[in-house]
C-alpha cells in the first residue's frame, strides 16, 4: 500500500527569494509500509516548463533561490518502498519584491 495524501501543507514567506513549507505525515494504517521520504515539487503559477522538485526526509524544508515577487505553488508527496501516494493539496504564495526577511 502506498502512503496517502500530507496533510494541512503551509508555506510562509522568509524572503524575497525564499519560502518555508511544513506539512503533517499522512494518515497510515498500522498495516502499511512506514514513509522513506517526501518530494517537494514547487514552480512558478503559470509556467507551462513544468515543475521543480526537491527529496527530502523530514516533514519541513527551506526553498531558496526563487525569484523576487512571483507567484509560486507547492505540493509534497509522501513515498514509501511501495512508491508514491497522492499529492498533497496545493499552497500558493508570493515572494516578496525586497530584501525583507522573516527570522527563522
């Protein structure tokens, strides 16, 4: 059995060219295979050259490197030795279009 759907995914805006998500691990029936890892995939809303994507273990993670003042949407994959579950719903955020930052 696959894992199923991350829950109640956030972003918030750290900076005009970074953004934190979160998210809660899906709901697993005792049965199922323990999840191995998560992918990130974000992109710019609008651009039809597809989507980046980004491994990662725990269920939070730092995207840097975005452009200034874009809209981006986020979903996260939770996946297990059976493979992937289904997408997480959608967030959408703007960066900011200065140098403002937001502590960690």
């Amino acid at each position: 059995m696959v894992p199923g759907q991350p829950l109640n995914p956030e972003v918030t805006v750290l900076s005009s060219t970074s953004v934190k998500l979160t998210w809660e691990s899906p709901l697993q029936p005792s049965f199922s295979e323990p999840i191995t890892h998560y992918k990130l995939y974000y992109g710019v809303v609008g651009d039809t050259s597809g989507e980046s994507d980004v491994n990662v273990i725990e269920t939070q993670y730092a995207v840097t490197g975005l452009l200034k003042f874009y809209e981006y949407s986020f979903r996260v994959v939770a996946y297990n030795r059976n493979g992937p579950g289904a997408s997480s719903a959608r967030v959408v955020c703007h960066t900011y279009s200065d140098g403002k930052k937001v502590a960690l």
